[in-house]
C-alpha cells in the first residue's frame, strides 16, 4: 500500500469531497492562490475556483459565523482557523450558534460544518500558536470532536466528517503532518465513535490522542524490553466516544495510563478516570494515572517547550508507578 504524509492525506480527502459533493466550499486566510499555512489547500484553486475557495480577512468571527449561515442554509463548508488558538475568537459561534440551531429549531435546521486547523505545542511557537482546546469543545453538546493521529485517520474521519449533518470540529497536530503511513487508493471513510488499538498488550493500558500515540508507541517499545506489555487505545474521535473499546481494554490490563496534549484540570483524562470509575472500577488494580503538559502557557524556547510536554520518559514513569500498585 502506497504511504502518505498526514499533511497530504487532509489534502487528498478534502479534494475528493469537493469533486464529489459541489456544495463544499472552503474559506480561512490564505487558503486560496497561496495555499494554506501548511499547503492543505495547495492546487484547489486552480481546480475549483474562487467561488469555492474563499480567502477571509483575519475576523475568525466573522467568517465562521458566514459559514453557519451557509451551512444552515444548504451549503457545506470548510473553515480553516490555522491554528485552533484562533478558535477561541469564533467560539461564540461555534458553541452558540453552530452547536444549538438544530436543537432550538426542532430538528427543521442542519448545519453540515467542518471546522478544522491545528494543534500542538513546540519550539518557536509561543502561547498563541499551540493550545489544544478540544476538551473545552468536546463538553458542549451539538459539536463532534475529531482528532486523529495517523495518515489513514486523517484522510478516513476527515471524509466522514464531510459527510456529516452536524458540525464537526478536527484538531489535527501539525508536529504529525510529516508522518507518514499507509493511505489506501480505493475509496473508505473511518466511522466516528471507532476506537483504534494500535498496539495490544495485557499489563496496562494507556489512552492516547494524536501526537500523544506516537510518544506511547515510544514508551511502549521501551517498556517491552524490559517484559512490560502494554495496550495502546486510541479514541479517534471524542465525540462521539468508543468507551466500550476503552472498559474493554482496561478489563483486561486492570491499569489505565492517559496521555493528551491538552491540560489536565477537567480535562480528558479526568474524563477517561471518571468512565473507568463508573463502569470499571472493580477491575483496578492500581490508580489512573494521567500524563499531561505542564498547566502553563506554552513557552517560545525549545528547551522550555520539551520540558512542558509529555515524553516518552515521562509516560514510562507513569506506567511503572502503576505496576507499583
């Protein structure tokens, strides 16, 4: 099987969309003649035109609000915030707006979205350019949460996605565009609410997000060698949430590690401890233990910047402070 970057598959996915569904369209800053920020958009234009290619002033406001309207009103679009700091300006429509309008109208309105841009903390980036505020999202009812982790996630959801009613928000980590990895030719999609185990093991389960897979795969491969087995469980999707694949897994190891890039406090792996609890408590053996960043802005240096983030050193210590138990 032939082998994409994450970067090449969002590309890829979206193209194929437009070509089958005309009522696609894609508006951000810079994702016209340019190309987007990350080339996500690079060749659209001369493809599908400015009709379909909408470059926006900088008003995150302001053009995602005129994508709810076209959405509402029949039209799906694309919006590309760049980074999902920038979120944090069009929230106010997202959770307001784009997330109710089909409750408060009874069901009479649809709004077919997709919101998407990047995320992730790394050096030279600084506090405007590397939150990860899904879980914030994921806590308002009406959003779907997409966050993917591998180049056949990124393409498969970002279809499924636009070819859903609701909207749906996708947080993809630009420190994994380069990854590469198998992508089939034919045509698939990847269901919401799949999990994916990436790597099956019997001594403890970690859950893991995007970027944060890659660290575990790391740790992971570390711990084999010294006999330490362990199970790799990756959501894909927060809303909606596989929490069978989740219980399942946990069953079975009796320990659960949970590696995210996004902040501790209410956060997603306070959510994973609190399913567990609820619905698998007398399976465990030890404690959830969670592995997060450090709850600070995110700092510009590279040295700085390593040290907030999880590592592979710090989720092995996580691991073996639970098999402690």
């Amino acid at each position: 099987m032939r082998e994409l970057r994450c970067i090449d598959a969002v590309r890829e996915a979206m193209a194929e969309e437009m070509r089958r569904d005309e009522s696609i369209f894609v508006l951000g800053e810079g994702i016209g003649p340019r190309g987007g920020n990350f080339t996500e958009t690079a060749g659209f234009y001369d493809e599908f035109g400015a009709k379909r290619l909408i470059d926006t002033p900088i008003s995150e406001l302001g053009f995602t609000g005129l994508a709810i309207g076209a959405a509402a009103t029949g039209l799906h679009p694309i919006v590309d915030l760049m980074f999902w700091d920038f979120g944090y300006e069009a929230s106010g429509q997202l959770i307001n707006q784009a997330a109710r309008l089909h409750w408060m109208s009874n069901g009479q309105v649809k709004v077919p979205l997709v919101v998407r841009a990047v995320v992730g903390i790394g050096p030279g980036n600084g506090p405007h350019h590397s939150a990860s505020p899904y879980p914030i999202y994921a806590h308002m009812p009406g959003l779907k949460i997409v966050v993917p982790s591998v180049p056949y996630d990124f393409k498969g959801l970002l279809k499924t996605a636009l070819r859903d009613k609701n909207p749906v928000l996708v947080f993809e980590n630009m420190y994994i565009y380069n990854l590469r990895g198998p992508v089939p030719e034919e045509e698939y999609t990847v269901p919401f609410g799949q999990a994916r185990v990436h790597r099956e093991g019997k001594d403890v389960t970690i859950v893991a997000l995007s970027r944060m897979v890659h660290v575990s795969m790391q740790a992971a491969e570390e711990l084999e060698k010294e006999g330490i087995s362990v199970e790799i469980v990756d959501p894909r999707t927060l809303v909606p949430l596989d929490k069978g694949t989740i219980l399942s897994s946990v069953r079975k190891t009796g320990r659960l590690v949970v590696v995210d890039e996004a902040y501790a406090p209410f956060g997603v792996g306070a959510e994973m401890a609190a399913l567990v609890a609820d619905e698998a408590f007398y399976y465990l053996d030890a404690p959830v233990k969670r592995v997060h960043p450090l709850s600070v802005p995110a700092p510009y240096a590279p040295l700085l910047a390593e040290a907030v983030l999880p590592s592979a050193e710090k989720v092995i210590a996580a691991v073996k402070d639970v098999l402690k138990e």
